[in-house]
C-alpha cells in the first residue's frame, strides 16, 4: 500500500493523528508492505512519520528519489540534465524570480536558495528552519550550484507569474519535464511551481520500487 502526504495520510495541518500513527504502526508490524509517495524530501517526510518501522523505500520529490527510510541513502535519483536545469534557470530569471534549488552533491542532499524574493519564498524557508532541515544553503550565487547534480527546483509567488512561468516551461521544454503548478495548503494566497525531469514521476517510481523488491504488477 502507498499513500501520499499532504491532504491524504497527514491530517489539515500537516500532522499525523495519533490513530493514525499507532494503527499505522501496528499494520506495519503485521508485516504490511507500506510506504509513502510524497512531493516533500526525506528531510521533510521523516520529521512527520518519525518513529514508524516503514522497511520499503519511499518516493520522494515526486519520484525524483527512491530513498531508503531508515538511514536516508538515495537508491535511485531522477535528476535533470545539467543543460536543461540551466536552461530552465534561464527562464526563470528572465521573468524576474528566484528560485529553490535542490540538489545532490554525491555525499548529500542541498536546497540552496540565493534571495528570498517573495512571502512564500520566506515562509518556506522558516518552515523548514523550523524541522531543522540541514539541506538549507544560502548562497551569494546560485548559478554555481549547477555543478551539481540537479534535482529539481522550485519558484513560489502570486498565482499569475507563476501561471505564466508554468506556461513559458511548458512550451519551452515540451516532453522534457513533469512540472506541478499548485496553490500551497499550507499557506493560502502563495503558489508554487515545481519542475522535474520527466521521469521524476510518481507513477514511474513506483514501478521502479515494485521491479526493485519483486512485486507483481
């Protein structure tokens, strides 16, 4: 069994209900074959599930990872290719944004950001301050980290401009990318675009984990 997150296994505010948390953990030591399919990063997913005995990997960044629960290892990485991620870096600058840049250095994860140009940008921020994320990197140049393998970013503002940017992509990098346009939950009024490698996809990696650990399709 796989569930999402956000609006699915976690209640409105984000948080998982303690029903959920003990029948969850009772299932698991059953032996039910559980795991989570989620847009946050294991940095993000692990703060919210804690204790819970899940053996399977989970997908995470929308199927950009397949991450091992317990110890955070990456088991598979769906990461943009690097003329594309600058190339994408590119059009967002030319609409006057900012974004997040996530990405895996070959010892760790990263989530580098170099002005945090809007309320969402800041609120994003804090939040994950607030988990403790180690992956937050201010730099004085964003364009540096493109250097490493780049898995996704993200761009966060008014509905329109990020309409607009989701557009311009869209046409730009037509086939090339899986891209998520959407209102936050979690802080009404700000709007988020997050942009993929087409293989960084939910359904994709779920097929993945079902050929890793033998199940039957």
């Amino acid at each position: 069994f796989v569930s999402d997150l956000d609006g699915t296994l976690l209640d409105g505010s984000g948080v998982l209900s303690e029903f959920t948390r003990k029948t969850l953990a009772q299932l698991l030591d059953d032996g039910l074959n559980f795991t989570v399919a989620s847009a946050r990063a294991i940095n993000e997913i692990q703060p919210v599930l804690g204790d819970l005995p899940i053996r399977l990997p989970v997908i995470a960044v929308n199927g950009a990872y397949l991450t091992d629960y317990t110890t955070g290892k990456h088991l598979l990485i769906n990461s943009l290719a690097p003329s594309v991620a600058r190339a994408i870096f590119d059009v967002i600058r030319s609409q006057n944004l900012w974004p997040f840049v996530c990405t895996f250095n070959g010892r760790e994860d990263c989530l580098y950001y170099q002005n945090l140009s809007h309320p969402a940008m800041q609120w994003y921020c804090q939040a994950l301050s607030l988990l403790g994320d180690k992956r937050l990197r201010e730099t004085k140049n964003i364009a540096d980290v493109f250097g490493e393998q780049v898995i996704s970013l993200a761009v966060m503002g008014d509905k329109e401009p990020i309409g607009q940017l989701a557009t311009l992509l869209a046409e730009a990098f037509a086939g090339q990318l899986e891209n998520f346009y959407f209102e936050n939950p979690y802080s009404p009024g700000y709007w988020w675009l997050t942009i993929h490698d087409k293989k960084a996809c939910k359904s994709i990696a779920l097929r993945e984990l079902m050929d890793m650990f033998g199940f039957v399709k």
